[in-house]
C-alpha cells in the first residue's frame, strides 16, 4: 500500500514538471493576469466576466476552460475572504470548513459540487455544459484544481496558523478529488 502524499508534497511535484511544462503553473497559481485588476483591456489577457472571451479573439472559451477560471476566481474569493476574516480577528477555519464541505460532498452526487455561498460557473437553473459529461468526471478535476489553487495560498502565506488551515482545506480536496476519481488505493 502506498503512503499518502499531501497536497503540499504534490504541489512541489507540480512545480517541478511546470519546469518542463510552464503552462501547467496555471493549475498552483491562482493570482496571474486573469485576476488581476484592471488588465481586462490588455491584449491576451483574459476578461474579468469567469473568461467568456479572449481580448485577441472574442470568441467564448470552451466549456472546460470557463469551468477552469471559474474554479480559480472562486478559489481566490474564498481566499481573501478568509484572509480578510482571520485579518479581522475572526476564525478563518469556519469559511474554509464550509467550503470544504460544499466541495466534498459525500458521492453520489448530480451536480458539480460548488460553494453555496459563491457564484457557480453557470446561470442558475441552467446546466452547465460540461455537466452533460457527468460529475463523476468532473467534480474530481474541479476537487484537484481546487486543491492546487489552495496549496498555492498555504505555500505563500506568511501566517503558519492561516497556512495550515489552507493546507488542511488542500489535502481534504486532494483526498476527495482521489476518492472520486477511484485512484484513492495507490
């Protein structure tokens, strides 16, 4: 039986294979151009809007790709809101915990598992196209994208007791996205 590898350990092994393949950095680190403010008129840089188009080419992203940014806004919402919670002399393991509920939820499930108390991918009542694939294939890359994005925060974050808590809230998407995806046994 294999031993278990956390989501910190399988963050670095991350970084290490982006040295090969850069674009794969976009998995860990949820804080490049597509966030930041004011670069939606950049040339390449990609709208604010959960990336419905391109500024070169204002086609809409493919499904998977719109799923993929709208994995990582919602990352970074809960992030800095957790921040501005634990800044603010509140417990940040409460938001965490929530999320980390909403995005485990115990199979089997019908839906994408997402936040309750942040905006989905799709329009309400509305099923998302990737949806039509089946959550049994997607809740475990959006569970492994979800934990990457995480890990980013708790390798980045100078705080060791805020850094836990988004490592804790890591490895659990980590364990799930496994478990889902029935590679949990090594």
């Amino acid at each position: 039986m294999a031993s278990p590898i956390s989501a910190s350990q399988t963050a670095r092994i991350v970084r290490l294979a982006a040295r090969v393949r850069p674009e794969m950095w976009d998995a860990i680190n949820p804080h490049g151009p597509v966030f930041a403010a004011g670069v939606a008129g950049v040339a390449g840089v990609r709208s604010l809007d959960g990336g419905s188009a391109v500024a070169l080419n204002p086609q809409p992203l493919p499904p998977r790709e719109q799923l993929r940014i709208a994995v990582l806004q919602t990352v970074k919402g809960v992030a800095e809101t957790a921040i501005g919670a634990h800044q603010g002399g509140r417990d940040a393991r409460e938001i965490l915990q929530a999320v980390g509920d909403d995005m485990c939820p115990t199979p089997p499930h019908v839906k994408i598992p997402w936040p309750k108390n942040w905006p989905g991918p799709w329009p309400p009542g509305e099923p998302f196209p990737i949806d039509l694939v089946g959550p049994q294939y997607v809740t475990p890359a959006v569970q492994a994208v979800a934990g990457l994005a995480f890990q980013g925060y708790a390798d980045n974050i100078a705080d060791g007791k805020l850094s836990a808590v988004f490592g804790e809230l890591a490895d659990r998407l980590f364990g799930a996205a496994l478990h889902e995806s029935g590679s949990d046994s090594g």
